[in-house]
C-alpha cells in the first residue's frame, strides 16, 4: 500500500482557516483542475459536525468517488479533523482520516 502526506503552512488566524475549511464552494474551487465536484449529501455552503459530503473527482488517472464526514467535535481553535471513504471505478476503498491542528 502506497503512503502520501501532504502539509500546507497557511498564514492566516486559525478561525478565518477553519471557516474556509468547511465551504464546500471554496473546496470545488480549489479542486478545479480534478473536477472535483460534491455529488451527494451537503453540496452547497458550510459543513457542520455530523455532514456527509460525497465528491467525484479525477485523481491519479481514476475516476474517484470520495466521501467525507466531519467526525470529531471541534471548535474554530482547536482544528478539524474528518474520516473519508475513497472509492474507485472497480469499487476499492481505503477509509483516511484528514484534518488540521491548530499550532
């Protein structure tokens, strides 16, 4: 199993981060060159505990149905943390947990 991590400094105060976090217009937009787009669930504005989001995106060649919970309690400071559930065209499926902390 191939393993990737990705870490982005962002210099902004950790509630204006967190906010733009849970957009999911700002999520599609910054996804633009994979087509990424929200597909079921919440497909429109900011996501809150509990929200399911499906995405349908083009990453590494294969056509990907991705979803995502916002699964732990969270609060502007403290981060964000969720659990998503990749999906290929043949069905294959790794569950990954994404998130931020606040430094």
């Amino acid at each position: 199993m191939s393993r990737f991590e990705v870490a982005t400094l962002v210099l902004a105060p950790p509630p204006v981060v967190f906010d733009a976090s849970l957009s999911v217009e700002l999520h599609a937009s910054s996804m633009r060159d994979s087509r990424e787009q929200a597909v079921a669930g919440v497909t429109s504005g900011q996501l809150s505990l509990g929200d399911q989001v499906t995405w349908r995106a083009r990453h590494f060649g294969f056509t990907w149905h991705l979803t995502s919970t916002i699964s732990d309690p969270f609060s502007s400071s403290d981060g964000l943390c969720d659990a998503v559930v990749l999906k290929d065209g043949d069905g294959l499926a790794e569950v990954a947990s994404l998130g931020w902390a606040a430094a």
